[in-house]
C-alpha cells in the first residue's frame, strides 16, 4: 500500500543551511522510488500552526518511506532541513 510523507517547514532560520538542502536532495534520493506529488509555497493555511512551504511526497509503501527516511544519504542532509528551519514530517499510510 501506498505510502506518504507531508513536509512542513513552520518558520526559517537559516536560509543558506535551506538552500544546501534544496540543492542535495536529489543526490538524497539516490534510487528510492520517490514522487513528489506536491512542493510549493502557494498555499492557504486553514488549521493549525501556519507553514510556510510544504511539500507531499509518495513512496510504494511505508517501508519503503523509512527505509529513504533513514537512509545515510538522507540523514546526513536532514541535518541541513533541521538547521534551516522549524518543520514538521508526517509518514502516513494511502488509501490505495
């Protein structure tokens, strides 16, 4: 079943540190099976804290989500994201 990971960035701290993310996470994927459903910053908060970008993306299974979640590649540049900024990551099962 499918799998999803919500990204929400709540504020900035550090843009450079955002930036050298932004710029590495294609190296991060390597060859997880990764779809990004949704990224951008035109949005509308309706509830909740107010974010300010998101980003919605799919894997095949939740497995398979931790298994990229965790990986080194990721680890090493969430530590990037982390520094950036405030943000909250949500991993959540599809309706498939």
């Amino acid at each position: 079943m499918s799998a999803y990971i919500l990204f929400q960035r709540l504020n900035t701290k550090d843009a450079e540190e955002l930036d050298f993310y932004e710029k590495n996470i294609a190296t991060a994927v390597g060859n997880h099976p990764i779809e990004i459903l949704a990224y951008g910053t035109k949005h509308e908060n309706l509830e909740g804290q107010p974010t300010e970008t998101a980003r919605l993306v799919k894997f095949p299974s939740m497995e398979d989500a931790k298994k990229w979640y965790y990986s080194d590649e990721y680890t090493a540049l969430r530590e990037h994201r982390t520094k950036g900024g405030d943000h909250m990551a949500v991993l959540f099962e599809g309706n498939d």
